[in-house]
C-alpha cells in the first residue's frame, strides 16, 4: 500500500468540491485495503461493460481495444500481486481505474460511461460472492463426504445416545454422524437456493435511477452469466440482503460445526475416552508436556463467534438506511470477506477431523450397555401389555430406583422385583433387553437407530452426494 499522504483521498473526484477530503474523513473513507479482493471481478465487469459500451457505438473499436489490452495488463498485476495500492484513491474501483488511465490514456476514461460505483461494486460484490460460493460449497460438500465415510465405516458400532448430556438410550454411531450431515445437507440447500438470487444483474443501475445513455444491460449480463436484470434500480444498489442470507447461512453452519467440535472436544476427553485425534491434529501445552489437546475443535467452536458477528454486523449497518445507495455500505465487504475466509479455512479442518478420529469402539460398546438403558424398552414392553404408557413409565421408574438401590444392572433385578412393580411384564423379558436387540428394535421410525433404518440412511445419503457432485459437474454450475 503506498503512503497516502497527508491524508488525503478520493483523488480522482473533485466534482464540484475545490478540494481534496482530507484528515479523518480522508482516513475514514478508504477501502482498498480490503475491498483490493474484488479486483478481478471489477476487471471482468469492466471488461463486459466495455464490450457493451463499443457494441452500443458509446466507444470506438481502438478505444475498446486499448481498453481491453489495458484490462488485460492489469489483471496479470493483480494475478500477480504486483498491484500497488494508493489509498489516497479511495476504493479498488478507483485504483483499477486510475491505473487503466495510466496505462492507456483518455480512452481510460471513457470506461465509466453510463456506470456509478454504486452498480460497479454491487456487480464485484454478486461476481465475488457466485465464485466464493462455488468453493465454499465444494468444501462443504467434503465434509459431508467425510461424515458418510465416517458413518459407513462405523457399521452397527453403538454409542450412548444423549439428552441433556445424560446418557439417554443407545444408538449407533453411524447414526450420530449422519445426524451431522443431515444438519450439513440442509446448508448445502440453504446455499444453493441463494445462487438464483445473486445471479441478478445490477449494472445499468447508475447511481440509482439507471441511465439515458444507449447501454445494453443484457449484453453484459449475458458475458458475466447473469441473468435477470434487476428489476429496479434503486434495490440494485441499495439492497444487501443477498450477502445477509449468504452470512445468515455462514452462521448457521458455524454454529452446527461448532456443536461438531463440542462433540469432539467431548469425546476427546479422559472422562469420555470415546475418540482421540491423530498428533498431527492435536497440540499440547506451553508447560504441561502430557497434554494433547484438541485445539482444532476449539478453534472451529470459536471461530463460530466471528461468523455470528459478521451476520449481525451487516444486519446493523443495513438496518435504517434511506433509500437507496448510502456509504454505510461500504462496511458490508469486511464482514463478509471475514466469512468467507473464515469458512475456507474450516471447512477443510473440519474434514479433516472427522476423517483423522480414532474411535474407541470398545469403550463406545460399553458406555452404550447402561446398566439402566433399557428402562424405555421395558416400559414399551408394557405397554404392548396394555398398560397406560404414564402407568409403565411409573412402574419402570420405581424399578429402576430400586436396582440403583441395590446397585444392580436393571437386567439382574431377578423374577421377583420384575413382578412385583411389574406384574404385566413377561418373567423372562428382562434377558431379551441386551444392547443389540434395544437398537434392533427401534426400526418404526425411518430416522430411527436401528441398524436397517441407518443403512437406509447412509444409502440415502451417498445417493445425495452422487447427485449432487454430477450437478456440480454441469458447466456453469460452481459447486454450490
Ligand atoms: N467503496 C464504495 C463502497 O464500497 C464504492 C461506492 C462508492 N459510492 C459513492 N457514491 N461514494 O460502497
């Protein structure tokens, strides 16, 4: 970034004004620092708009071409971080513009014909934010691949299932993951519903009201595969609720990595004991070199926090603003390029976890056989008996205290206590209550734990993934 002076911006623009901004506004209104990242989707509009502005005869044939080698020249500088900065020029559309002037002269300065930075960096933010998306949805959909390997992996293994954080009923640890890719599959859809609505074409807007100029908005829109024009001018410019929803989905798939990461960061435990991470996915400490700790599940729990901020944050700058463009706006691009940078650093890690733990099966397996787990079976039991389920509920209860009491297994509690607060129950139902048949059983529900209903999960799921990847394949369709 090169020195901007004594403070001093918008170096191109006097407009009416007899002179510079300058001091805390200068400082205040400078952007490049970060809105630099919209560089190659402000070339690739530029260049679209260009062609249109020859075609609609607004520029001559040399002119576009000294425009379009100029464009060409640039983007190698800026493929190549060669770019040099100036502050005093504000934001990236005016450094691209002042640097193509440079390089090529007054036809330079025909490119803003019939174009405001308000549509210019509305287009850079869709352009940004369709590429972003494509690989944001790619790594996402990895992770979900991760989870199905996983989950496949895993065959019947059981796990204890909780509420509350209490053991609560056994379940299979397939079935625990594909609970993960269930909540993962419907970010998937939450983004991809987000793709029609940033494919709108907002250049033509103008400042806001749109142009007198003879432009051709479809020409460019076509070059830049986008499709419909905006429908109104003022919302072109003014509206940002397209980057809420990509934020919106952002925070909401931090926040299911973040339970992930719980999950994990709990599973890692000594008290747990039921996964450990590779070394080369732990750390350990500054002063007690026994430790292994799983900072890369924290860090993915934490980075939840920044995510969240991000969403309200353009919530709070957007919220009240007159119609229609407003330089308030200008604070959209941080949150949302601290998203997207935070998800492509995540999502990979993510992955990588879930693909790097080790599970302890064993200890699973006995963390699953609760001496009291099978309390809901038992009073399933009778109600197939006829009993009330409040009834058998009671009943089971009472049982169970008294097993606790005596410091036994519910299985051993013997014929006669069965009997005794149970009398509906069959004598010998307590023997068929063991782990395996208490996960069988429960195959009513497709989303159910039993064994059958997973495998149909899990097939499901692949076939989900198989279809998606092939759309995904189709030209024009990033992996969103
Ligand atoms: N840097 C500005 C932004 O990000 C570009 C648009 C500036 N428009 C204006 N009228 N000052 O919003």
């Amino acid at each position: 970034m090169s020195d901007p002076g004594p403070h001093k911006a918008g170096g191109l623009l006097k407009g009416r004004l007899g002179e510079a901004v300058d001091g805390a506004l200068a400082r205040a209104s400078v952007s490049v620092g970060y809105d630099c990242r919209l560089a190659r989707h402000d070339l690739a509009g530029s260049r679209a708009h260009a062609r249109m502005l020859a075609k609609a005869g607004l520029v001559s044939g040399e002119e576009l071409a000294a425009i379009e080698s100029g464009l060409d020249v640039l983007a190698r500088d800026v493929d190549a971080g060669r770019m040099v900065w100036d502050e005093a020029l504000e934001d990236v559309h005016m450094n691209l513009e002042k640097a193509l002037t440079d390089l090529i002269g007054p036809a330079g300065a025909k490119l803003h014909t019939a174009r405001s930075r308000n549509d210019q960096v509305a287009l850079d933010e869709r352009l940004f934010l369709i590429e972003a998306s494509g690989r944001v949805g790619a790594l996402l959909r990895d992770l979900r691949a991760a989870l199905v390997e996983r989950a496949s992996g895993a065959g019947a293994a059981p796990m204890p299932g909780y509420t509350h954080l209490q053991r609560a009923q056994p379940i299979l640890l397939a079935h625990h993951l594909l609970a993960y890719f269930q909540m993962l599959s419907r970010d998937q859809q939450r983004l991809a519903d987000l793709g029609p609505r940033l494919a709108v074409m907002p250049l033509g807007s103008g400042a806001l009201a749109g142009t007198g100029l003879p432009i051709l908005p479809l020409e460019v829109a076509s070059e830049l595969g986008l499709s419909p024009l905006a429908q109104n001018s003022l919302d072109a410019v003014a509206s940002r609720d397209h980057l809420m929803e990509f934020l919106s989905f952002g925070a909401i798939l931090m926040v299911h990595l973040s339970r992930l990461a719980e999950d994990i960061v709990l599973w890692c435990s000594s008290e747990f004991g039921f996964a450990s991470l590779p070394d080369s996915l732990s750390t350990t400490s500054s002063m007690m070199p026994q430790k292994k700790n799983p900072d890369g599940a924290e860090l993915m729990r934490g980075k939840a926090g920044r995510a969240i901020g991000n969403l309200v944050s353009l919530l709070a700058t957007v919220k009240g603003l007159p119609m229609s463009y407003n330089r308030d706006l200008q604070e959209d691009k941080e949150p949302l390029f601290d998203t997207v940078e935070t998800l492509e650093l995540v999502l990979p890690l993510a992955a990588q976890m879930v693909r790097g733990l080790v599970f302890d099966l064993e200890r699973l397996r006995a963390a699953a056989d609760d001496p009291y787990v099978a309390a809901t079976d038992l009073a399933d039991h009778l109600v197939l008996k006829g009993l009330p389920f409040r009834q058998a509920h009671a009943a089971v209860g009472a049982l169970v205290a008294r097993a606790m009491a005596r410091g036994v297994p519910l299985r051993d509690i013997g014929a006669e206590s069965l009997r005794e607060f149970c009398p509906q129950a069959d004598p010998d139902v307590l023997g068929a209550l063991d782990l395996d048949s208490l996960l069988a059983a429960r195959s009513s529900t497709p989303g159910g734990t039993a064994p059958a209903s997973v495998g149909r999960q899990l097939e499901e799921a692949k076939r989900a993934l198989e279809i998606e990847a092939a759309a995904a394949d189709l030209p024009g369709k990033p992996g969103a």
